[in-house]
C-alpha cells in the first residue's frame, strides 16, 4: 500500500533518500510521495525507510 506525507511535515528531506525507488520528492511547502511510484518498499526492506528515518511520524499508509 503506498504511503503519504501529511501537513505535519517539517520539510527536514531525511525521507527523500531513503525511498529505493525515487517516489519521495521536495514539494512546494512539503515534501510529497507519488502513490503511482510508491512501493511502500516492498521488495527492498522489511519495512518503509521512509517512516523510519521521518522524525515526525508524518507517512501513514494511503487510505
């Protein structure tokens, strides 16, 4: 399931590196995740980079 990036976001980038296939990208005010692209790492890591490395818990799953 592909993943988001919620206004609580701080726009700190520690996630955009982490996405093994370059869904993560520095949007306007925030940064965004391409739910076309997003894999939620599935066949890379056991879980998602993104939430891991995010220091302010702002990735949920896609609803």
């Amino acid at each position: 399931m592909p993943r988001l990036i919620t206004e609580e976001c701080i726009n700190c980038g520690a996630c955009e590196p982490e996405c093994p296939v370059g869904a993560i990208s520095e949007g306007e005010n925030i940064y965004i995740i391409d739910t076309n692209v997003c894999v939620d790492c599935k066949g890379h890591y056991d879980s998602p980079r993104c939430v891991e490395y995010c220091p302010v818990d702002c990735i949920p799953p896609l609803e």
